[in-house]
C-alpha cells in the first residue's frame, strides 16, 4: 500500500500515520528524517543536501528527489510507504510522478485531512511534547495525566517555539498559497480521498480504514 497523508500542520497527520503504520507494517516517509538521515549517512544525495543547507539555502527540489529516490528504493518500501510533508508544491508533485513513474510504483491513495484554519490554531497551540521521548499531548483533547508532565518518561512537557497562535497562521497561508492546489492534481489523478479531520480521533481512523478497504 503506497500512501500519502496529506493536511494542513495540526490536521492530524502524524496521529494517523501511526495507525497505518501499525496496520500495513509500512515505514512514514518524512522529508525532515530522510534528510536529516542521509546526511548523517554521508550519501551523495546528503552531502549535496547538507552544501546547500551550511550556505543558509533552501535545499532543491532536484536533491530531496533524489533523496527520496533513494529511500523508496530501500527494503523496507517494497509492500509500500507513506508520505508523509512532501510534496509541497505543483512542481514537487509532477517530479515525485515522474520518479514514481520511472521507478514504476504509484500511489494508491492521498488521505486528505480537512480542518479549518481556526480549530488548528487551537489545536497547535494548545499542543505540548516530550523533549525526552517525542511524545505529544494536548492541553484540551489530550492531556497528560500529570499536568505538564510526560506520561511514558517522566520528563518534563514542554511548548514548541513554532507553536504559537502568530506563526501558525503564517504557515497555513502558506500552506494555502502552495499545497491545497495539491488536492485538485491528485484528484484529477483518481487517489485523492477527503475526510474530515474535526471528528474524534477514532472516527477520523475509522474513516480512513474504510476509504482503503
């Protein structure tokens, strides 16, 4: 099962993921870790990644294919994949086809999780982690036990710098501005599948079971 997971940030899309993962047994491809993996693997693809990244530059969307070219082409990919932060943009996606296209494998389905911009400024900011462990919690929806405190490690919860109300609202008019034309592209390919992401945890899973059964 070749999968994307798509959504707004604070849509719910890491919270998904893992159920899939744990259902299909497929690794979640994230931009961020691949990177961050092949330059620490000191591939030829990330050391490229990381000559653009020590000048302060964006790193291009010809060397993230490239990296993400190698991780489909790892094991772990053959019985699928979820994608998970990429594409971004019009052009990222046409690239990723034609990669797909070469490499022939597909996608199978583009989950779209449907939030409106208000209940995700809510949600992001209310949202605390685990420095120790990554866990993430929710002051309204998913509370630690022992407030501000983590309930697998015991360490202490802490809010994100990125989580607040000002820089939430810039990323999604990004977000808006370059990857909701995505919705439109991978619907007119016949994978795209909308759900509404506002439903309770359980129901959004449910859901998205059913749109892949």
């Amino acid at each position: 099962m070749n999968l994307m997971v798509f959504g707004a940030p604070g849509a719910g899309k890491g919270t998904q993921a893992k159920f899939l993962i744990e259902k299909y047994n497929i690794p979640q491809i994230s931009t961020g870790d691949i990177l961050r993996a092949a330059i620490s693997e000191q591939t030829d693809m990330g050391m490229e990644a990381k000559k653009f990244m020590d000048e302060g530059k964006l790193v291009p969307d010809s060397t993230i294919i490239g990296i993400i070219k190698d991780r489909l082409a790892q094991d772990d990919c053959k019985s699928g994949f979820i994608l998970d932060g990429f594409p971004r943009t019009l052009p990222q996606a046409e690239a990723l086809k034609t990669l797909m296209d070469d490499m022939k494998i597909s996608l199978d389905k583009v989950i779209s999780l449907n939030v409106p911009d208000e209940l995700i400024v809510g949600r992001i900011t209310g949202r605390r982690v685990c420095p120790g462990c990554g866990a993430s919690f929710h002051v309204e929806f998913n509370p630690s036990k022992i407030k501000d405190v983590c309930d697998y490690c015991g360490d202490k919860l802490v809010i994100r710098k990125d989580d607040n109300a000002e820089t939430v609202k810039s990323r999604l008019g990004a977000y808006h501005a370059q990857t909701a034309p995505l919705i439109e592209f991978y619907t007119n390919m016949g994978v795209m599948v909308e759900l509404d992401g506002t439903k309770d945890v359980s129901e959004v899973t449910k859901d998205m079971f059913n749109s892949l059964s």
